[in-house]
C-alpha cells in the first residue's frame, strides 16, 4: 500500500512525478497533503535513480492553496496562529523546493491560488497551461500573501504591479506571467513539455545542476561581488569533479557525455 493518500508518487525515466491528488477540493492542501510533498521530494533526492522531479495536479487546478476545512486555521473566538501553520507546513513545503538539490518543474495544469502561487513560484522551472489563472486574493480573506511570494513576485513583477495583484485581488494569467519571466513555457499539453525540460535536465550532470541552482538563489541575496566569490568557490569544486572530466572528454572526442554526480 502506497504511504501517500494524498498525492501520486511515481519514478519514470529518472524523473520523480508528485500528483496533487485532491480534485474533490481543486487541490487544496491540508497539513497531511503538504507533509506528503516534502517527503516525496526528500525520496526523490536520496533516490541514486531520480534526476529531476515534476510537481503537477489532478483535475482542473494545480491547487488552490490552503484547504480553508482544515481546522488548523479555522478561526475561534480566540483567533486563531496562522503563523504556526506557516512555520510548521507551508514554510517547510517551500523549503523543501528551494532547498531540493534535484531541480523541481512545476507543471501547472490548472488555476494556481492563494499559496498554491507561492508553491509554484518555488519551483525551479515552470511551466503552465494557456490561460491559467493565477490568483493571490489574501486580503478579501483579511490576511496578507505569504511562504514566500511576495519576495518572487516583488523581484519578477515590480513594486506596484506587485502591490495591484495581492491587493486588488485579481489574476493574473499564465501569459502575464510568461511575459515577466515566471514561466518558462506555455502548452496545452503541460506534462509533455514539463517532461521534455525533465530529459534535458537528467542528462546534465547533476552536480552542475545542483550548484547552478544554489549560485542563481544565492545571488538574489548577494551583492555582485559575493556572487562572483561564491562562484569561484563552486567552480573550483566543480573543476576537481569527475563530471567535469567526463564533460571535457566527451566535448574533445565529439561525443554526448555520460554523468554520474561524481
């Protein structure tokens, strides 16, 4: 029996595909489905089998965030910690995204909202359906974006076209998004592409992978000079690597490369 009941896990050409599996609710998340994601993510990365992973939806939505059923944040006459939910469940699913060493692709099937945009936006690469809403609207619920999103969508969209999408409460569709750099491609067939980024990927080396994404997220907090300091530090690592070897070999002998994360 399968240790996931709310998501689909399975392993297919040295790809990991993570299926939100909750239709019923377009894939609104409670603390069990969160959980589920990153301990599917943490067995793709210990899997020697796995080079890059997919995270998609069942049905008509990637997910639509928080399941509001969840009693985890309904609220009582006390109000209720939504920032233990974050600390305990969102902030983890995020983190173990970002913090992935193998790349993650988001396959958006469908309207992405409230979280759920920030769960996309962590994946390393995304890719969407045509006109696909996606919708930040916290402050009709009384509540501010958060797990993140307001850091990507501040950098990608600006200060006030930022300010207009999680105050006003209006989508955005994919094709915005495409438009600023969020995504990387639109098809009507999502998995198709998602799968042929997840190909290209698993045939790189996966520590140039590995440490492409770690310098790319570590600029973003660093000044120009720390970034290229970190640079040279994974450069040096990388240049010692056998991957490197096999790389060099295979470009002077006119041949594809074989890698193994050595």
């Amino acid at each position: 029996m399968s240790q996931y009941k709310n998501i689909k896990y399975q392993k297919e050409d040295q790809t990991a595909l993570i299926t939100i599996n909750r239709p019923e609710v377009y894939n609104a998340m409670n603390a069990d489905t969160k959980m589920e994601i990153v301990l599917a993510i943490r067995d793709a990365n210990k899997s020697s089998e796995v080079l890059s992973i997919i995270l998609t939806g069942e049905g008509k939505a990637f997910t639509t965030g928080q399941d509001l059923n969840d009693r985890s944040v309904q609220a009582n006459n006390g109000g209720v910690d939504l920032g233990t939910t974050l600390e305990t469940e969102w902030n983890p699913l995020i983190n173990s995204i970002r913090d992935s060493k193998k790349i993650v692709i988001a396959a958006i099937n469908g309207v992405c909202a409230g979280a759920g945009v920030s769960v996309a936006v962590a994946c390393d690469l995304l890719v969407s359906k045509p006109n696909v809403k996606f919708v930040g609207a916290f402050s009709k619920l009384g509540l501010a974006p958060d797990a993140g999103s307001t850091y990507i969508f501040s950098r990608a969209l600006g200060y006030q076209k930022t300010m207009e999408f999680f105050l006003m409460g209006e989508a955005l569709m994919s094709e915005d998004l495409h438009k600023a750099g969020i995504i990387n491609a639109i098809n009507e067939d999502v998995l198709f592409i998602a799968k042929q980024y997840a190909q290209a990927i698993n045939k790189l080396s996966p520590l140039s992978c590995e440490m492409i994404k770690k310098n790319i997220k570590a600029s973003l907090d660093s000044s120009f000079t720390q970034s290229m300091e970190r640079e040279t530090q994974v450069q040096r690592y990388l240049g010692k690597s056998a991957d490197y070897k096999e790389g060099l070999t295979a470009f002077l002998e006119k041949r594809s490369p074989i890698f193994t994360g050595q």
